[in-house]
C-alpha cells in the first residue's frame, strides 16, 4: 500500500457516488472532500449522488418501531433523513453545487431484514442470504451502474462493505459484476472505498475477507491522510436521527489502525481502484 497526496486520489473530473444511504457520502468519501477542499481543489471536481436505498424506515435507537414498515413510518424516517443528509451535503460541497438524484429503492429494514449480532444497528447480508426481492434490486443496481460506466472522465464509487451490511454488499457488487463484464471497454473508473464507522469495529475474519476481497480482484489500494474527527463532528451535527456512539470508535479505531499500519504521522483512509 501506499500514501498517495489527496490530488491523485481520483484523478478523473466527474465522480459518481453510489450511496447506499443517506449518511453514506460522508462515512465513505467525506475525508477525501474534506482535503479536497483544504487543498483548495473541491473547485475541480462534479459530484453526482446517487442515493440508492432512500425509502427508509430507519431511526437510531428507536427499536422495535425500525420495523414498522408503515408508509406514515417511512415518511416520517425518510423525511427526516434526506433533510440530515443534503444539510451535511451542503456543508461539505456547497449548496447547488453537486447534484442528488434519489433511486427510490426499499432499504433493507423495509425489506424485513434482521438486525446482525453487533453493537451498531445494521442488517448483514450476503449472496446466500439474497431474496428475491434483493435479486431484482441487484440486477436494477447493475443495469444502473452499467450506464455510468460508459462515462469520460468519470469515477463510479461503491462501499467496499467492511462487516457486510446487506445494503452496501449488493451496491459493492453490482459494481464489481459491471466492472468485470465490461473490462477495458468501460470508459469511466471503479473504485471501492472504505465505509465507516464498520471499519473500526470489524472482526479480524471480517476484515480478512475485504483483504481477500481487494487481492481476489486485483484491486489497488491507495491511502490517504484525514482527520477522522471532522467526520465524526459532521455525523453528530447532521445525521442527529441515525448516529450512534460506536460510530465515534469505529471512525476513530479504523483511522488509527492503517495510520499505526503504515507508520505514518497522520491518521488514514484507504480507496481502491479496479485496474
């Protein structure tokens, strides 16, 4: 692995960020705009938001009312988190400069998943634990990646899906199924970047299988220097109904880790690239 400066992070002008949820643009690129723009650099970028799963029923805490899948539920969920998320948007890119386009896909506690086994609320899922519903979700996941990726100058970012939420495993994949299918004849770029807070809290079995995930693939890995802080100063100012405290740690855990990894003087974060 290497450390790259923030400039040759993403080289191409146009990136298109495939956001599993309404918080997810921060914990998975919100380092690299943040530098971006310290670099005075966010000028020579174009976001394009594509938020995915945005029918949502979700509240942090709030029990056994996440699986009310009532639509005044999902209203009352789905209206408070586009206001939390554009807000956060807005400070990090500016208002009206990056579009938002929302997809209108069920997320997975409206599909009646189950929680996982772990301090943060979030529902794991794999191929095997697919339902029909999440088979036709899957195949409109690629069939929208697949337009992306005949795109100039573009890079398409996914999740790289560290603890397997099952909502960032199927965007994860659809981008890689659509990378693979088209090889050297997709124009734009694919890359998986590290998603928060999983990172830090992640068992060593999980994060063995994102290592497996980016060697299997050939995927290059390039780091890059943060301050995990200001994300997590964004999530608790901006996304009050879906944080919870174990994002504090699993931020500030997984930072520390690849900063302690590459023996380097600044905390970390890691993007990688389909070669």
């Amino acid at each position: 692995m290497k450390i790259y400066p923030i400039q040759e992070i993403i080289p191409e002008k146009n990136i298109v960020v495939f956001s599993p949820h309404f918080d997810d643009v921060l914990f998975m690129l919100g380092g690299y705009i943040l530098e971006l723009k310290k670099a005075g650099l966010l000028d020579t970028k174009h976001f394009h938001v594509n938020l995915l799963f945005s029918r949502s029923n979700y509240q942090a805490g709030s029990g056994s009312a996440n699986f009310d899948t009532s639509l005044q539920r999902i209203k009352l969920a789905t209206g408070n988190r586009i206001i939390e998320d554009q807000d956060c948007l807005n400070e990090m890119l500016g208002a009206f400069n990056y579009i938002y386009q929302i997809i209108g896909e069920g997320e997975c506690l409206t599909r009646g998943k189950a929680m996982a086994d772990s301090e943060m609320e979030f529902p794991h899922g794999m191929y095997e634990d697919f339902s029909p519903d999440d088979e036709l979700i899957f195949e409109r996941m690629k069939q929208r990646v697949g337009k992306w990726a005949v795109q100039e100058n573009t890079a398409l970012i996914f999740p790289m899906a560290i603890k397997e939420h099952i909502d960032h495993f199927i965007t994860r994949e659809a981008g890689l199924v659509v990378a693979k299918e088209l090889g050297n004849t997709a124009k734009a770029k694919f890359y998986f970047q590290e998603d928060k807070p999983y990172g830090g809290i992640a068992t060593v079995e999980e994060l063995g299988r994102i290592e497996d995930f980016i060697h299997d693939n050939q995927l290059e890995s390039r780091l890059y220097a943060y301050d995990p802080q200001s994300i997590i100063d964004l999530a608790f100012k901006h996304y009050i109904s879906q944080v919870e405290e174990v994002y504090k740690a699993g931020i500030l855990g997984r930072a520390e880790f690849l900063k302690e990894k590459m023996q380097d003087s600044n905390y970390l974060d890691r993007i990688c690239v389909w070669k």
